[in-house]
C-alpha cells in the first residue's frame, strides 16, 4: 500500500493518502487545507481519489474537502454528529482568523464498525467520540495501521475544551476502542508524530 502522510494548514493537520499499487485507487483522509500539495502528491503515485475521510469537523481537518470532492467526485464520509460544529465552521475560522471555508453534510455517515475501502485497501471505522461527539479513527488491520485523528496522540489525547469535546468519553474511546488492537498498530495521529498502540499504552501518561 502506499501511505503518504503530510501536515497541511496553519495547524499542520496530518492529511494522510492511502493508495492501492494496484488499483491505483485512494482514500483521503483529513484533507484539511493544501489541495495543490495533495494534488501532487496523487499526481506522483497516479492516484485517483474515490473516498474523502474526515475524522471530525473541525476546520484544521475539514476545510478543503469540498474543494477535493470538486475535483475529483469523490464523496465525503464523516460522522453527522458534527453537524453541529460545521453549523458553527464561521466561529472556527474567527478563532484562527481564517475565511469561512464551505463545508457541506457528509455524503455519508458511517456507522461504527463499518467498512470503508477502495480496491486493494480495507478500512474499518472506529466511533470515539470525546474529542468532538463525532470523532472517529479508520483502521487498516492489513497493514496494522490507524489513522487517529485527533483522539490519541504521542503522548497525549485530544483536546475535549471545546465545543462538543468531553473527558469522560475521550478516554473511555481510547480505552474501549483503541487500546484494545495490536500494541503493533501503528499510530498516525492528526498532529504530530506516529508512535504505536503498545508505546501508548505503557508511557501515555493520560492513560497510565
């Protein structure tokens, strides 16, 4: 598979592309700003968009999927329960002094547990709520891979002070849903550097 993951935006979202070699099918995960630079990065593995993932609705994840979804016809897949921070996507970009960005219901709502793939690439979404009541993560058992968004970092979890954010089920997400895969998983959070299910578990001090 190829897994390309970059930061894009002024809050250096990690957008993450994943592709077949075969299919030459992608999924697009978090593609929050940069479209040139996601654009290249497509254009260098002969990729076609067919799926857009957004973990949750927050501006710095969500901003550009439009705009992607314009080019490419993909649809966008994220959980409804964030509808009510896109109802309020001009109070996001008031906190970050950016221009309102046009973000539309997703094209799908995904259950937990439900798959979402192209040709050659499995994922499964995982719900965990907490850091928005929408959040979720997409897991790859095949190539022991989760895209976290912003539920589990390196050493960290979300941020659960603001709106639609809440403690108690951030780490009950992380705990239920999570922690129980393989400690080989590797993590890809929507900040910062990947580290593993097992790193997470024994040195986490959220979560120790």
């Amino acid at each position: 598979m190829i897994r390309e993951t970059f930061p894009v935006g002024l809050l250096g979202c990690n957008c993450t592309i994943l592709g077949d070699e075969a299919s030459r099918e992608a999924i697009v995960v978090d593609p929050g700003y940069d479209i040139p630079h996601i654009l290249a990065v497509l254009a260098k593995h002969k990729l076609t968009v067919k799926k857009i993932l957004v973990t949750h609705a927050h501006i710095d994840h969500i901003a550009s999927a439009q705009s992607l979804k314009k080019i490419t016809g993909a649809p966008i897949i994220y959980n409804q329960a964030d509808l009510p921070l896109v109802a309020m996507m001009d109070v996001q970009a008031g906190w970050l002094g950016l221009p309102v960005p046009t973000v539309p219901p997703p094209d799908h709502s995904p259950a937990d547990d439900e798959t979402v793939s192209v040709a050659g690439i499995t994922g499964r979404v995982l719900y965990t709520p907490g850091h928005t009541e929408g959040s979720l993560c997409l897991y790859v058992p095949d190539e022991h891979l989760l895209l976290a968004g912003d539920t589990l970092f390196a050493r960290g979890v979300g941020r659960t002070d603001l709106p639609g954010g809440n403690s108690a089920k951030l780490l009950a997400s992380i705990e239920g849903r999570l922690l129980p895969l393989p400690d080989s998983t590797l993590v890809i959070p929507g900040h910062g550097p990947a580290t593993t299910i097992g790193t997470e578990r024994v040195a986490n001090p959220f979560l120790v």
